[in-house]
C-alpha cells in the first residue's frame, strides 16, 4: 500500500514562506492565488507541488520535462520487470532464482513508490521504454531522476560516520561563525546537511532549493515526520542476501520552524538582490553544466554585503571546455576575483556511500571553504541560457556538423536494426551495408557485429 500524504505542518508553510521569495525571471513579487504563487510583473504562474513551490523561470517547460523523464524512468523499470519475470523462469539454480525473485519483489516495490511520490507531478503515462530512449532518456536507471537516489538513503537511513564527518568538516571551515542568518541551500537534493544545520540552531531560517523532484519529494515527506520505506540496489552486494533491501527513512528528531523547500534552478535564483546571509553549497559547484563562474555571479547577487558563501564537496569539474576544468587554485582565484576574499579553505577526508550491504566504498577528499563577499557584481543571467532555436521552438535548426554527422550515424544505425527480421545473419546484414555504404565485407561485418552486439549487452537486442 503506497504511504499516506505527509502532513507538512513542522514545515513552514507556503504562504508563511511567501514573502521570502521572488520571480527569477524579473525580480518581481508573488502573491499567492489557489495552488499557485503568481508574479505580479508578469502574471507568470509558479505551480505548488505537494506544498513546495516551483520557482524556476520557465516552470511548466521544467516541470514537462521532469513528467517525460518520470514516465520513461517507470517505463523502464516496468521493461525491466518484465525481464526478470522471464529471467526467473529460465534460471537453471535455485540460489539465482532466489536472488532475482529478490530483485524483482523490491523493483515492483520501488516502482509503486515512484509512481506515488511523483503523482504531484499528474504522470500521464503514455511513454514506453523504447519511445523514452528515442527521445534521449536513455537510462539504466540511476540517472536523472535517481543519480543521488544512495545519498538520500545514506542521508536518513543508514547508521554511518558520513553524515558527521560531512558536518564537521563543515564547522571547521565555519571556525567559529557563530550565526548564519537566512540561510540558502543550492542543490540541498536529500537535505541531510540543511537539517543539521538547522536543528544546531545557527541559522534564523533555512531555504534548502532544488530542482529533482524525487529527491525533494521524498525528502518533504521525511521532513515532515513520515517514515518512508525506500528500496537500496547494492551495487557490489556481500551476497545474495545483500542484493537490495528496504530502508526505513526518517528524521532523528522533528524539524525545528522555519525550516522551508522550494524547487529552483541555482542559475536564476528566486530572491531579490542582496537578501540572503548565508548560501550553502553542498557537493553541487563541478556537476553543473555552466562555468563556475555564472554560478560565483549569482550568489554574488544574493548574498548581502558580508554575507558568507560556505562550500564543501568535490572539485572535479568536467566542462566540455577544458580552459573551465579548474583546479583548487584556479577556484579560488575565480572566487576572489567576483566579489569574494577567501576566510577559510580546509581539505580532509570523508567516508563516501559506505554500506553494510556493499563491497564497494571509498573515501573522498572534500573541499570545504567559507568565502566572504567583499564587493558586489550583481548579475540576473537570462532566464534560458539555451540557444535561440532551442528557447523559439519555430525557429529554423542549424544544420551544424553535429547534426550532420549525427544523421549519418543515425542513418546506418536505424539501417542496420531494420535488416533485424528473424531470419537474416550478421554476414547477410554485413553484405547489404557493403553494398549501401560501400565498405569492405570484412570492416562491415565487424561493424555490424560491434553494433548489434552493444544493442545485446543494452538489452535491445
């Protein structure tokens, strides 16, 4: 049975809450009307979902695309389901079977809780998983939607030092700054971290922001006392036994009041100029997908002059552009040189998804700072960083040479999978894309068998 709708009021309510925000497009105020907050600029409607608002700049394109990658996330746990009910009755051992029916019971368990948890965000289900990997939701399953799925176990569930090793590293870069004021978590995802902070007693209020609706979901829930049931797939299990296992999730203790969520997009942040005392950073400034510098920009702008910037996490940037792949040095040169002078800057290890289930478990070097703001570059960045013709959806596409090297490849591939008809062999398959393409029989062949045999190994063949 899917768990009851949590009740939010050790949370702070939304029209409580109200007054500490503001449109990210234009800076305007809200005002809240049914179950939306609407700016009074532009008349822009921002949707509550399960009481948390929605506040990034375009919120329905943002919130569509979350519901396709939803539908193509339970489409391919139901396509999986489907494998393993046929995996089981072709399993020769009776341990295999027990491990699979194992697998099978908790995957049915974690797509029915999917499906509840999301239902704020109205699924429609229309998409299956061939349609879903089409369209570029190409899982397996621990991406998007549930690539810090670990972390919200490891955050409520599980007993490890991570969690205090995190905080204290965190209060030593912190060296004795004692109050933290209106406090903004960026990227707070299983919000372990803004709790601890919170219930110290540091901060006047707590903003944990987000844009993953499965984490922040699951997460309100939790914040809002309900024990949640949530399924671990160990990636290195012990033994059979440690295959998967549910965890019971939930709060040491109730949060303390002014304790509030909202999903927004770091970039465009839903505060006005100069209004926060504190931005919270945590494992969140090298997986995101602009230079660190727009990001610098837009706490800038937030924070109040003197305000604190605290950081703790990984430095392992991976741009497409390597002159953005920076070093420690070379981040904090571009810290200080947009409005900030450096107060503290540690580096230590921490223990990193560590379970009793797992083989696997590492440690990971965390580096912690507190960062001062000293100077103002206020900066709003357009509210869609996109390219034009992504942002107007009628406008012509530029046949880039991307995209045309992509249609060839595309070609050949779409080719190659319809000569698959049940009757022809890899060497008949090879002869026709010689004769279409005119490659060497030989490279053909071993083209089409690399092909087909990545298709197999996905589960597409």
């Amino acid at each position: 049975m899917p768990p009851s709708r949590p009740s939010s009021s050790s949370l702070s309510s939304s029209l409580a809450s109200l007054a500490l925000f503001t449109s990210p497009i234009v800076g305007g105020a809200l005002k809240e009307s049914g179950a939306y907050w609407v700016c009074e600029k532009t008349g822009t409607k921002f949707p509550l979902l399960d009481g948390v608002p929605w506040l990034t700049p375009d919120p329905q394109r943002a919130i569509a695309d979350w519901q396709n990658r939803a539908e193509a996330l339970i489409a391919h746990f139901a396509d999986q389901i489907a494998i393993m009910k046929d995996d089981l009755s072709r399993c020769p051992s009776e341990l295999g079977r027990q491990r699979i029916k194992k697998l099978r019971t908790l995957t049915i368990q974690h797509i029915e809780f999917l499906k509840d948890v999301l239902a704020p965000l109205k699924l429609k289900g229309k998409l299956n998983a061939p349609q879903a990997a089409a369209f570029g939701y190409r899982l397996p399953a621990n991406q998007g939607l549930l690539g810090y799925f670990q972390n919200l176990i490891r955050d409520w569930s599980l007993e490890t030092d991570e969690n205090d090793a995190q905080w204290a590293a965190l209060r030593e870069a912190m060296n004795g700054l004692e109050q933290l004021g209106r406090l903004a978590v960026l990227g707070s995802g299983g919000s372990r971290l803004a709790y601890d902070l919170h219930q110290s007693g540091v901060s006047s209020e707590t903003i944990a922001l987000d844009i993953n609706p499965v984490l922040f979901l699951t997460t309100r829930r939790i914040l809002s006392g309900q024990a949640v049931s949530l399924v671990e797939f160990t990636v290195a299990p012990k033994n059979l036994e440690a295959t998967a296992a549910t965890r019971l999730c939930q709060v040491p203790e109730p949060v303390k009041p002014g304790f509030m969520q909202a999903f927004a997009d770091c970039y465009h942040l839903p505060f006005t100029d100069e209004s926060v005392d504190t931005v919270l950073t945590p494992w969140l400034i090298d997986i995101l997908p602009q230079p660190l510098e727009v990001l610098v920009g837009e706490i800038n702008r937030v924070l109040k002059p003197g305000g604190q910037w605290l950081n703790t996490g990984s430095l392992n940037f991976q741009l497409s552009d390597l002159t953005k792949c920076y070093s420690l040095e070379e981040t904090r040169e571009v810290i200080e040189g947009l409005g900030f002078r450096m107060e503290a800057l540690v580096q230590s290890e921490i223990p990193y998804l560590r379970s009793e289930l797992s083989a696997h478990g590492r440690l990971e070097t965390v580096t912690t700072f507190r960062a001062k703001k000293v100077a103002s570059r206020p900066t709003r960045p357009h509210p869609d960083s996109r390219s034009e013709w992504l942002r107007d959806t009628s406008m012509p596409i530029p046949a880039s040479q991307v995209v045309q090297a992509s249609r060839v490849i595309f070609d050949v591939q779409a080719y190659v999978l319809a000569q698959v008809d049940g009757s022809r062999s890899i060497d008949a398959i090879a002869l026709l894309v010689s004769q279409r393409y005119g490659l060497a029989e030989d490279n053909a062949r071993e083209a089409v068998a690399n092909f087909l045999a990545r298709n197999a190994d996905d589960g597409r063949v």
